[in-house]
C-alpha cells in the first residue's frame, strides 16, 4: 500500500465511536488503576482552549468533517492538526484501535490530514520553509551539505564498504554529532564492518510528518539510490525518527527498498549479548530510560536499549511510571519541535519531573531529537531537570571509549 | 442579532469558545447510534462563575445550553437534541476541591474524570465508594451524577453514584448559583450531608440529565481504604441457581462486587477467534482457563448456564477469608462448581476494564441497554436479554459479546452488550437490526419488568412518557417549568421529549 491518504484510511476513520479514553485517561496495565492512571494526550494537556478536537478521536472526526461533510479547513483547524507529536498514546488506548495500527492508526491519520491540508495549497508558513530548506540543503536545518560529515573527522572509517551502513541521520550530523561518535566508536569497538553514506541525505521524517509526501518521495528515491550502490543488505541507524521512516515508511513509497532496518541499540544488544562489545567500566549513575515513540510505540522496540542499561556495572536502573507503550511523548516528534517549539519543550518538562520523581539522576533515550527536546527544557524543568544523554553516550563510557 | 460567540469569548475568553464547524461535529453526538446534530457554539467554562455568566446570557437569549461531560453517553447525551444551542464541555472544570479525610468527603469540579478522582484520593490512602462506571477513564462525574450512573466497581457495597452524593454546587439556568445538603447552610464548615432543611434537594439534580441546572461541584463519600482483597467465580448450572445464591449473598453485605454472567459471555471470552479478539478478551481468556484446568470442571463451565463473580474486600487477610469463606459456603450449597479467584482479581485490579473487553476486531459498535430492576428478576431478564439478542443477531449476522448483571446493592442492572465486527458499509445494513434490538432491550426492560432505566437520554425520554404515571410526569414538567421557564437546559429530554420512539 502507498502512503495512505484520507480515502484510503476511511474504513479506520469511521470505526472511531467517540468513547473518549483518548481524550482523557490512560491506565497503564498490570497496575491498579487508582496508582496509574494518567492523561492520554501530551498536547491537549499543554493547550489553552483543548477542545476535543486536539485529541486522537477529534482527528477522526475532523476527517469524517472533511470526507462525510466537505467542511473546508479552517486556519484554527490546520493549526490544531500541525499541533500533535504523533506520539500514538491515542492508539494505544482506544477500545476500537487497541494499539493495533491495522484497526484505526491515528498517526497516520493525521499525516494524511497534513497531506491533505499541503495538496489544497494550505501549509502552514514553517512547514514550506522547512522544505525549502531541505531541498535545497538536504537537510531541514539548511545546513551546509558539505559538511554533514564533519562529525566523522576524528574517527578513522572509510565511507563505502562494509556490511552494514549506518544512516547517523541529519540532526546527528549537525546538532548532536556526539551520537553519531559515540555509535561508530562502538562499531568499531566490537568489530562490526560498516560503512556511512558520504552523501546521505535527509531520510524525509519531518516532511512526511508535516505533509509534503512530494519532496519525502524524492528523498526516499535518492537515498535507496545511493544505498543501493554501497550494496549492504543492512542498515543502522541511532535516530528513532529515521528509523520509523525507513523500517515503516520507506517501503511504502518504493518496492526497491529491501533492506534490513535496525536501531543502534537492537545491534548492539546482539552484540553484548554475543561478547562482542563488553561493558565493563562502572557507571554510577541513577538512571532511567525514555522511550522515544517512534522507537518504542510505533516500532515496538522496548528490551534492548533496558537490556543494555542493566548490562551497565554500576549502573541503577529505574523505571519511570510511564513506559513502553503508555510512555509519554517528549513533545519533539510528528514536526511539533519545528512548528510550535515552545509547546515541544513545555511537554518535555513533564519527562523531567517524572524521571525526579523516581529518583533518576539522568534521563537515557535512544533518539537525536528526543535529546534536544528534553535538553532545551531542563532550564524550564528547574530543581526536576534531570542529565539528559543519549544511550550510545552511556554505552561508549561503560566500554570504556 | 445579537453577536453571541463575543459575548461567550467576554466570559471564557477567545480561546474557549469555537464556532469552528470542525469543533461542532466532534461535539455533535454521543458513542451510541443516535445520529449526529451540530451545536452553534462550543463553549469550555473554567469556574462557576463563568457557568453562571453563560447561563444568565443563555436564559436572556433563550439560547438552548447542552451541558456535556466526557462524551461517553450513548443514548443522546451531551449533545443537542435539537440542532443548534451551545454545548458546554464541563472537562475544563476538573480540580479536586477539598479532600476531608475526617469528615470523608471529597468535593470536586464535576469536569473530573472518575479515573482521576479515584487517583487522587488513592495517593492519600482513601477510596470512593462508587469507583464510577466502566467508562469512567473518559467520563466525568458530573455526567455520572446527571445520569445516576451504576459503578462497575463498588455498585454492590456502596450503591450507584446516588447513593454516593453528599452535596452539590448547581448553577441554576437564571445563573443563580446554589449550593445543596449541608451545604445549604451559608456557615457550613463541611459539606457531609446529603439532606438539607425540607426536601432533598440533592436528590432533585441526580439523574436530572441535566434538565434542572448545571452540576459545577459534587461532594462524594470518602472510605479509608482496604489493603486486602481476594475474589470468587462460581459457575451455576442454571440462571436461577446462581440468582438464588446472589440473593443469599447480598442479604450478607459483604462483597464489594457481585456480578452475574451469562454463558455467552463465557463463550464470547473463551471461543472468540484470536484475530477478532483484544488483548483484554485473550488476558481474561487465560483467567478464566486457570480456573478450570481440570476436565471436569471444564465440562462443567462450558455448559454452565450462568456465572457469578465477586470481589471482597477488607482490612485484614483474616477478614477477606472469613467473607470469601461465607459467599463459598453459599454457592457450594447451590451446586455451583468453583472456578477460582483469577477472574474476579483480574476484574478488580483492572478497574474501568470491563468495556475493553467487548471491542472486536473490525468495526465496532457497542450497543447496550441498562435499568434498575430487583434481584428477583436476574434469571428472566438476562434470558429475555439474550433472546432478544440472539434472534435478531441471527437474522443479521452480527455478534453479541456480553450478558449479564451487575449487583447495586439490592438491585440488579442487567448490561448487554451487541457488536458487530464487519466493515462501514456492511455495519449500514445490519445498523437498523441493532437498533431494533437496541429498542426491544429498552422496551423489555421498562414494560415488561417495570425497571428504572438506566440512561434516560433521547433514546428512552419517549419511552418513559409511555410508561411513567402522567401524575408523575406531570409533576417533573411543574418542576422543571418552575427552574426552566424557557427551557434552555437540555430540551427535547423527559418531561418535554422530542422525536419519535
């Protein structure tokens, strides 16, 4: 099935019955509902004026508006369907959805809301700008493209070659490139032959998530291009966001696209588990893992990176009481970051008091963009602002790096 | 013409008012079958203060005003019964007000999710009598209290939410703000009684559906609560065997829930094909098979024609064993067989799951019918439920997922639930069979067992001026003529009902 549009997704549309889990509480399984029960929705509880509309089933009655009754969107309306991560709590905890992406995807829906919204000529301002930019950049930040792989200056790998690619993903080229150090440090560290595209490009996440499937679909062509002449059958990669686009998306858009898709931490879990990679230096930290939704929720990847945490020597893990599919969204993702950042960051506060709350000291992810979001509220987070590292930071410290 | 959306956005502010077309639709119906009908205007208040502006507007303008919780009605709740009017979401309103863990009282904005409030009070140690009904993750208490909800979870020990209200704040449609029970008396330290001087006016705004004013602040029972639990199911031969063993047991008043299934809700949960099934169905699937490893037992189960399952709850082991072992005693004596603890705990420690359980793979819509009849009646209507049922969903192909009772105190509620799992076209065939069988439930239930419907609605405001002595109704409409002379609040319910049915 192509990327699916408002028509295609109107049998999951209408099967939404308006029960409202989405629009209010989530309680999180095994646990007595009276000690877990929290909110569904990150954005509805951050907006001045949450009508129903911000909420997963409000999605779906904004498409039945569109398909069943022609309404015309309205600037409020577009402004509401660009205000939502896409995070999926929403699906997870619909009685008709019941986490099930076949049943009602409601990313998904709003993706083709966006799409529908960009083909009547209705983006909004900062989405165009963004794909202007990556147009002509090859990346959303208008980077120069020359220098996306600085970060790789210092370590001594070749481009081309190998079994594996690693695709390291345009925010760890440009804003946080000591992932993608840390990463190819460990590569190497447990001997694993792989090899980096000189002329990535961006993998099309945040087009696709905010509507402009055309430049997404040129970007996804170009890339399979170049993949194809590296000839690996495999690739990593360490952001979540381009990891849900290129396992998820990618085939969806072409046939060509027959590769194995891991994140960093599912290698590397294989590769402690096997020996390869050995963990033994201390790191005493109280710690704790935030599932990014891109890797956890959409993709269902959820053990490796707490497997390799507790594989740490000295390490205290400890759970927050949001996890794994009831996790709470950051607030970076579904090109929320770009289109209202503010709102972004005031969501990734609530991480921070959680993570205080059981007594973490850091706060681990597995994504690029979750770091950045969950960095730029620590000032806001205050006396909760917990360290904010990615996992691959951690691991290159315990394998002694 | 008056220019109402900047009179509105002058008392909630711009951002809490929308005449966006978009946002009417998502308030333009219910989760039942009842068709959508757009407001003019959805309004969010955020204090009584508010509530009473509008409502003052409101009255002036005559301007219809649908009060809505969360949403999760499905006889025509919340949403205008005549196209237009304002809807106003009371989920703004969702603070805890006061938690009196001497008095045991708590009092909250009515916006507040039961799950919530259920939360709240738990982190201080203490539990509401009425947990609130299996949707209430989504809905509120004060759509709860408008419509006199029956709990899923504490209904038989402490009743529905009626039993469970102390004391209201109701903005009445002049916006005249009142405060009802104890509450009444302007020096009142504490809101802890129900009763007022004369009448019990409290009582006059639970179950209203909102006719009579706007709930803003409710005052509920508080309990200390009960570290220990333990639970029961029994499996009974016949309906009247298990209907006698609940009778019995409720006469001891020593469960916290007491619920009684039918066999199509065995059935449903043990032999629904897994791609059809939830994840719920296929956790409750394995609870019910720990139960009954054993052959013979299991033999037993599948032909069983009724179930019951129960929850005890008390401050010591010793306690929760003694109860179990009086409720185990009873069942033994009426042939039952025990099918272990496992789905009752489940039941229990997955509060506000029952509904989960009952979505199937495909399209699904939940249809279901609910009163208040005696516990005497428990085998005759569950039996009349299930025919009704089967016939039409015979004729229709659809499916029908639950059958049974919940106990509250010494009434019985019995709950069915149909569903269908096909695709949108299909479901606009076989719709007009649900609803049918949607009708016959509401009609057995009201004239041929005399009952209390549960939900009142559109759905059942026609029915009950069929079925209600015009005395009474006559009555109602005094009332409400003397707090509504311009019928704002809700039109089209019971007394005033509109449409057909």
């Amino acid at each position: 099935m192509p990327l699916p549009t408002l028509e295609d997704l109107k049998e999951q549309i209408f099967r939404c019955t308006g029960e409202g889990y989405c629009r209010e509480q989530v309680r999180t399984p095994p646990h007595r509902a009276v000690d877990y029960v929290f909110k569904t929705c990150p954005v509805r509880e951050h907006v001045e004026g949450n009508f129903d509309v911000f909420t997963g089933k409000g999605k779906a009655w904004i498409a039945r508006g569109v398909l069943e009754r022609g309404f015309t969107y309205t600037p409020y309306i577009i402004d509401v369907i660009y205000k939502c991560t896409t995070c999926g709590l929403c699906r997870e905890v619909c009685l008709s959805a019941d986490g099930n992406p076949e049943q009602i995807d409601h990313p998904a829906i709003v993706e083709a809301l966006r799409y529908d919204i960009v083909s009547r000529g209705l983006a909004p301002e900062n989405t165009i700008r963004i794909k202007k930019l990556t147009e002509k950049y090859h990346n959303p930040y208008g980077e120069d493209h020359k220098k996306r792989l600085n970060w790789l200056a210092e370590i001594e790998i070749k481009p081309g070659g190998g079994d594996i690619l690693y695709f390291y993903g345009c925010t760890s080229a440009y804003r946080t490139p000591e992932i993608a150090k840390a990463t190819v440090e460990l590569f190497k560290a447990a001997g694993v032959n792989f090899t980096v595209l000189e002329d990535e490009w961006c993998c099309g996440s945040v087009l696709l998530r905010t509507g402009h499937r055309d430049l997404f679909e040129d970007l996804v062509n170009a890339n399979v291009e170049k993949i194809k002449d590296v000839g690996v059958s495999t690739i990593v990669t360490s952001c979540a966001g381009c990891y849900r686009t290129l396992k998820i998306d990618y085939p969806l858009v072409t046939k060509d696209f027959k590769f194995k898709v891991l994140h960093t931490v599912e290698l590397l879990d294989e590769l402690v588990r096997e020996g390869s990679l050995r963990l033994s230096r201390e790191v005493r930290k109280v710690v704790t893992y935030h599932d990014p939704c891109h890797l956890g929720r959409h993709c269902r990847v959820f053990d490796a990176p707490r497997n390799l945490l507790k594989r740490i020597p000295g390490l205290k893990f400890v759970e927050m009481k949001r996890i794994k599919e009831y996790s709470w969204c950051c607030g970076a993702g579904g090109g929320l970051k770009s289109y209202d950042n503010a709102l972004a960051t005031s969501m990734a506060v609530d991480r921070h008091v959680e993570a205080k709350e059981v007594n973490a000291d850091v706060i681990v992810s597995a994504c690029p963009f979750c770091k950045r979001n969950l960095s730029d509220a620590a000032s806001a987070a205050s006396k909760n602002a917990c360290e904010v590292v990615d996992i691959v930071e951690l691991l290159k410290n315990a394998a002694s790096l | 013409m008056v220019d109402l959306l900047n009179l509105l956005a002058g008392i909630v502010g711009d951002k809490n008012v929308s005449d966006d077309p978009f946002v009417r639709f998502t308030y333009s119906r219910d989760t039942g079958l009842l068709p959508s009908k757009m407001p003019d205007y959805v309004v969010r208040p955020g204090s009584v203060e508010e509530v009473s502006m509008i409502l003052e507007l409101c009255n002036r303008y005559k301007v219809p005003v649908y009060p809505r919780g969360g949403g999760a009605g499905i006889t025509g709740h919340g949403r205008p019964c005549i196209p237009g009017g304002i809807v106003l979401d009371m989920t703004r309103m969702n603070k805890v007000v006061d938690i009196d863990d001497e008095n045991m009282a708590v009092t909250a904005q009515t916006g507040i999710t039961w799950g919530e409030l259920n939360k709240v009070v738990g982190e201080k140690n203490l539990d509401l009598g009425c947990r609130g009904p299996d949707s209430g993750l989504s809905a509120t208490i004060g759509g709860s209290i408008s419509n006199a909800s029956v709990p899923t979870h504490g209904a038989h020990k402490y009743g529905g939410v009626a039993d469970n209200v102390l004391g209201l704040q109701v903005v009445l449609p002049s916006g005249d703000v009142i405060r009802t029970g104890s509450g009444a008396n302007v020096n009142a330290r504490a809101y802890h009684h129900r009763y007022g001087g004369g009448p019990d006016i409290t009582g006059l705004f639970i179950g209203d559906q909102g006719i009579f004013g706007v709930k803003t602040e409710a005052t509920l029972k508080l309990y200390e609560k009960k570290p220990c639990y333990d639970g029961f199911t029994y499996a009974f031969k016949t309906l009247d065997d298990a209907q006698k063993a609940i009778i019995k047991i409720a006469r001891k008043d020593i469960c916290t829930d007491l619920h009684v299934m039918h066999s199509t809700t065995s059935s449903f949960i043990l032999f629904l094909p897994e791609d059809l099934a939830s994840r719920d169905v296929l956790r409750r699937r394995e609870k019910i098979l720990e139960g009954i490893k054993d052959q013979e037992k299991y033999d037993f189960f599948v032909n069983a024609e009724g179930w019951i399952f129960g929850t005890i709850e008390g401050y010591s082991e010793k306690e929760v064993e003694v109860k179990k072992a009086i409720c185990e005693e009873i069942c033994k004596k009426a042939g039952s067989v025990d099918i272990g603890p496992y789905y009752a705990l489940d039941y229990y420690e997955n509060q506000f799951g029952l509904l989960y359980g009952t979505w199937l793979k495909g399209f699904t819509r939940v249809v279901a019918c609910c009163a208040r009849l005696p516990i005497t009646t428990i085998a005759d209507t569950i039996r009349s439920t299930v025919q009704i049922l089967e016939e039409e969903a015979r004729e229709y192909g659809w499916m029908y997922v639950w059958a049974g009772t919940v106990v509250e105190n010494h009434y019985q509620i019995p709950v069915a639930a149909a569903a269908v799992s096909t695709d949108t076209e299909a479901f606009e065939d076989v719709k007009e069979s649900l609803y049918r069988a949607w009708v016959r439930m509401r009609d057995s239930y009201i004239f041929k067992y005399g009952g209390r419907p549960y939900w009142i609605g559109e759905f059942v405001s026609l029915a009950l001026m069929r079925a209600y002595d015009g005395r009474y109704i006559e009555l109602v409409r005094k009332i409400k003529d003397t707090l509504d002379p311009n019928h704002i609040l809700n039109p089209g319910l019971f007394p005033y009902p509109v449409g057909e049915g």
